[in-house]
C-alpha cells in the first residue's frame, strides 16, 4: 500500500445499489486520515458534472466517460502528489450527474490548483459548492450509506 494525499493508502471501494430515480454508484475511500489532517482539511467541495442520462437512467452516457475519466485522473492526480492543496473522498454517479467530494484546508488554493491541474484540458461542465465541514459528515454519510 502506498499513501494517496492524506489518506495513509490508496484504497477505494465501490457500491452500487438502486434509488427511486435508478441506479447509484458510489466509490469512495477506505482509509482515514490522521485527526490532525482531518481537522486542518475542513472544507468540503462538491464538484458537480451534470448531464442528460444515457439508455441506463441516471447514468452518464458512453460518450461522455473519456471526458470524465480524463478530468478525474488529472486532478486525483495532482491533488494526491501534491497533498496540500486538496484530497478527494468520493465519486459519486446517479440522477443525471457524477459528483466528486474533496476537502481542503484553503479554498482559494484549491480553485487555483484544481484549475492548475485542468490547463490544457475540457472544458468541463462542473459547478463547484463549498461548504465548511469540520466533522467530515460529508465523508461519513456515504460510508453510513453503504454500511
């Protein structure tokens, strides 16, 4: 096992599972980081790419998978590598769109890295949300979900 950002590992798991609106997918990260970093990363960011569902309601259509998977690896990427600026905890794909959770000790540092980390790539249809999230309840509500 290596360490990822402020994860001690890079291990994920996946869950799938059905809502009233389709089907849900949800990877996400199996370790803890440390309290402190816990505390010092206390803002969560929602990075939101919505879109119009494929023939599987609620899932992205093929086309747009190598756009997607194009974005994720550049910023997991560089987010993991560089460790300060921001760590992503989950991915999220249902209801016409895939969500990436991150947290971040600095909000500005974040857009400007995250932007960083794009240059040269999409454009991408993302809507970015912050919210303050001492406790990691935005971690802990998928891991709850799938317990």
């Amino acid at each position: 096992m290596t360490a990822s950002g402020i994860f001690p590992s890079d291990n994920w798991a996946i869950a799938e599972g059905q809502t009233p609106k389709g089907p849900i997918i949800m990877r996400y990260r199996t370790g803890d980081p440390s309290p402190a970093d816990r505390e010092l990363f206390d803002k969560l960011i929602l990075a939101r790419w919505a879109y119009e569902p494929s023939e599987v309601p609620g899932l992205p259509p093929s086309e747009l998978l190598g756009s997607m998977e194009e974005f994720e690896e550049a910023v997991l990427d560089a987010s993991d590598e560089a460790r300060w600026w921001g760590s992503c905890v989950a991915v999220i794909t249902h209801n016409g769109a895939r969500e990436w959770r991150f947290y971040t000790p600095d909000v500005d540092a974040f857009q400007k890295e995250f932007s960083e980390a794009l240059r040269g790539l999409g454009p991408y249809p993302l809507d970015l949300q912050v919210f303050d999230d001492p406790d990691w309840n935005g971690f802990a509500e998928i891991r709850e979900s799938v317990s």
